[in-house]
C-alpha cells in the first residue's frame, strides 16, 4: 500500500496501526501526531530527543509506515504547513475548542505571550551567526534597501521602511498600492537590495518580486519560515523564522525582532565603515600634507 502524502491520511493510519506497532514506534506516532510542526522543521537529532528516541528510530519508524526514509516521511509535516492555513474565522472556532476560557482576555494574554516567547527562543536556533552577518553586509552596502512584505509580513516592511531613514539608510517600501509593486522596483539594480517578507502560505506577489530583482542582480535579502519557501531559493541570503501560535493564531515576535536587529545593526556597521574609511582619508591628508 502506498503511503499517505497528505497529513490527514496519515493521521488516520498511526492511529488504525498504533496497535501493532513496537513500543518505540508507538511512541514516535504518538510524537508526530501531537507535534506536526516539530516533525515538520526539526532536524532528525532534534526531533529525536524531543520525542526521547534515538534518530535511527526515525528511520525504522518511517519505513515501517510506507515510507522510503524520514525525509519522505518529512515532507507530509511540511506540506502541511505549506499548502496549508486556516482562514480567521476557523481560527476563533480553533481557539475556541482547544480553550474553552479563551473568552477570558487575561488567559489569551498570557497564551499570545507564550507564543512570542516560543518564537524569540526557536529563532535564536535557527538564525545562523554567519547567515546574519552576510545579510547585514549586503544591506550595509546597498545604495537603496527596497522592503516588499505583504498581507502579514506588510508590517515588519512598513517598520524597516519607517526604522531605516531614522538611521540614515535610504529605503523604498513596495506597498503595491493599485498593483504598482513592479514599477516601485523598477529602478533596483545590483548596488541595491532587497529584504523579502514572507511565510507559508507564501504571497505570489512578494515572490514575484523577488524573482524580479534577482532578474536584474540585485540581492535579495529574505525572512521566511522553510528551506521549502521560493524565497529560499531566490535569496542570496535568507534567515528562518518559524513563529508559533495560539489558538492557530502565530505570533509575529521573532520576526519583528530580526527586523529590528537588521536595521540597527546595519546601522551600526555604515556608521563603523563610515568613520574608517575618514580615518584613512584623514592619514592621506597628512602625508600629503607632510610632502608638500
């Protein structure tokens, strides 16, 4: 029998075959079914001892359900993420079922709170040292920093676009008001670049876009939530930020957070590169001066 390729199906099946399945296998379905997101972008050492198995049980438990490896196994969890999100008003009756005191604003205070908490620890995993450094060299270099997020990434763009002048980074939102996101990126060349917003299920707009400026050599600069994502594959450098949720409401706390540590941070390394190169004109002056 083929295996599923889609969550639900496989939901179905660990449970019809929980039964007949070794006790460490039992367990990993028990994991996978509690902890989709978990399967859908750990690596297999960290999905391992979250479900206090070792990895080569995730193998064994992968092809045990019809599968060619983990990896196979894999791509369920994150296909459902990807083809995936429930729209707002399946999301209240969401938190409305799993919390039956929702109603009560303190409780979903403290809900939302453990989500952006959550958010700001995996992202501190999964943003690379180096990754974050490339980035903000290719901003720092840039003439013009271009900034497209839409639908929930338009406020992380609108922050960059509003934090960056106040830093003296010269920078363009794409709002793409009446569809004019195209001609806003008109002008982007290779001394500029863009910073690409966007999460699963991931807007065609903004990644159109960024297809757009690598057409015409500029960097591109994206946050988004999977190697899976096209601005993955687009980008010159892309940092992962996987939110959590509440209720199927995700935060967006570690993404404004990132965005933050970028525009200071490519700030901070204009104004450095700013005073050095002074300080050697500032040496060329004098030895000029010393000469004549």
């Amino acid at each position: 029998m083929e295996a599923p390729r889609d969550f639900d199906a496989l939901k179905l099946l660990l449970v019809s075959r929980r039964a007949d399945l070794p006790r460490r296998l039992q367990q990993v379905a028990e994991f996978a079914v509690a902890h989709p997101d978990e399967l859908a972008f750990g690596t297999a050492a960290s999905i391992a001892e979250l479900a206090s198995v070792q990895p080569s049980t995730l193998v064994r438990f992968a092809k045990a359900v019809g599968y060619s490896g983990f990896s196979d196994l894999q791509s369920v969890f994150r296909h459902r993420l990807r083809d995936r999100w429930p729209d707002y008003g399946e999301r209240l009756r969401t938190l409305h079922d799993a919390q039956p005191a929702a109603e009560d604003p303190a409780r979903l205070m403290f809900g939302f709170a453990e989500a952006a908490s959550a958010s700001l620890q995996r992202m501190r995993q999964t943003v690379a040292s180096e990754d974050l450094d490339a980035a903000v060299a290719i901003l720092a270099g840039a003439e013009t920093i271009y900034l497209v997020g839409m639908r929930r990434a338009f406020p992380v763009a609108a922050y960059l676009a509003y934090a960056l002048p106040k830093l003296g980074i010269r920078s363009l939102l794409i709002d793409n008001v009446a569809h004019l996101g195209a001609d806003q990126l008109a002008h982007v060349g290779p001394r500029d670049a863009l910073v690409a917003i966007s999460f699963s299920p991931y807007t065609p707009t903004t990644v159109e876009l960024a297809a757009a400026a690598v057409a015409r050599h500029a960097p591109v600069v994206a946050l988004t939530d999977s190697p899976f994502s096209p601005l993955a594959e687009l980008a010159t450098v892309w940092l992962e930020v996987i939110e959590a949720d509440f209720g199927a409401f995700r935060s967006m706390a570690a993404t404004f957070c990132l965005a933050m540590t970028l525009a200071v941070a490519v700030g901070e390394r204009r104004s450095a590169d700013g005073a050095a190169s002074a300080a050697r004109q500032s040496t060329v002056d004098q030895g000029v001066g010393t000469k004549l």
